[in-house]
C-alpha cells in the first residue's frame, strides 16, 4: 500500500512560515502543492494502483484527482484516513459543499459533516491508523492501493513524517509502531 501525503496546502504554506494557525477552513493546494500532485501522479502511474483512497478534505481530494483521471478511477472517499483533528485547516466543509465542488468524487455514503467537534486526542488518532491498517489487511487489493492522506495520520500509521506530497509503502499485516512522535521533523 502507499500512503501518500497530499500537496501543499495554502494552511502549509502559512503555518510552515509562521507557526501560527492562519485560520484557513478546508483549505486548497497551492500552485506548488498542485505541482506536488501532479509529480506524484506522474511516478505513481506504472506502480500498478487498482485502488485509490482519500480523505474528504479538499487538498487530499484535489491531490488524487491526477492519478485518478490518468488511470481511470473513482477515489473512495473515506473520512478514516483524515487528518487529526487539531488546526482550523482540519475543519471540514459539509459533503454536499465538496460534492459540488468534486462531482466526480462520490461522497453521498458520508455523513455531511464528517469531522469532529472537539480537538482529536493522540491515542484518538492512533487507535484510528490501527483500524485502518487491521481493515486494510483483510482486502486482498491492498498491495494495489494508493491512499492520500495527511501528516499526522501517516505518522500514526507508520511512525514516519512526510512532507507534502511525498509517500511511502507500507504493509498493513506489519505491526503498527508502538511510539509516536508528534512533531515535524
């Protein structure tokens, strides 16, 4: 399975240079970020994907669309693989406000808001990448699926921080990591 990280953000872009929270909701890939997806596609293409996953934010959503649309497939949106809940950037948008927005990305068997309300405690977060990689190990397509994601749950996956958009491949019958650190290298 690859985990991929999505572009960057117009949150990254601030928060990277400030350390303050910008208080942008749902925010957008940059230019740069844009650039990021479509490279990613570009070395992701050959690698066999017969499935692609992302979260329901727009910058993981607009980071798959161009592997999507070169292999000719749906994205399964999942909001399993979202972000931890922490910043205002992880403050969803309703379903039915993404749908229209991404009308090829069906998003009709989510909840309108997907996200929750309070901030996502750590454990949260790890006990949620430990059901993930459990669900992900029973499918027998998992050697074959892209998954777009964010910093912090691919870091409770796999013990690792990527930048935007990088990726990595992990099999999900391994142990999940038993410590975490929650920072940015």
């Amino acid at each position: 399975m690859i985990l991929l990280r999505h572009g960057q953000s117009e949150f990254n872009l601030h928060f990277t240079r400030t350390r303050i929270d910008p208080g942008i909701i749902d925010p957008k890939l940059t230019e740069l970020g844009h650039e990021q997806a479509e490279r990613a596609a570009d070395a992701l293409v050959s690698r066999g994907v017969r499935r692609i996953m992302a979260s329901p934010y727009t910058r993981a959503l607009q980071t798959a669309l161009p592997l999507a649309r070169r292999l000719g497939l749906s994205i399964h949106v999942t909001p399993l693989v979202r972000e931890r809940y922490a910043f205002t950037c992880d403050v969803g948008r309703p379903a039915r406000m993404v749908a229209a927005e991404f009308p090829e990305v069906a998003l009709d068997h989510i909840d309108d808001v997907w996200w929750p309300s309070e901030d996502e405690p750590e454990h949260s977060v790890a006990d949620r990448a430990r059901d993930f990689r459990a669900e992900a190990a029973l499918r027998d397509d998992w050697a074959h699926t892209v998954v777009v994601s964010h910093w912090g749950f691919i870091l409770a996956c796999t013990g690792r921080s990527l930048g935007n958009g990088e990726w990595l491949e992990i099999d999900p019958r391994e142990p999940a990591p038993q410590e975490l650190v929650w920072r940015h290298h």
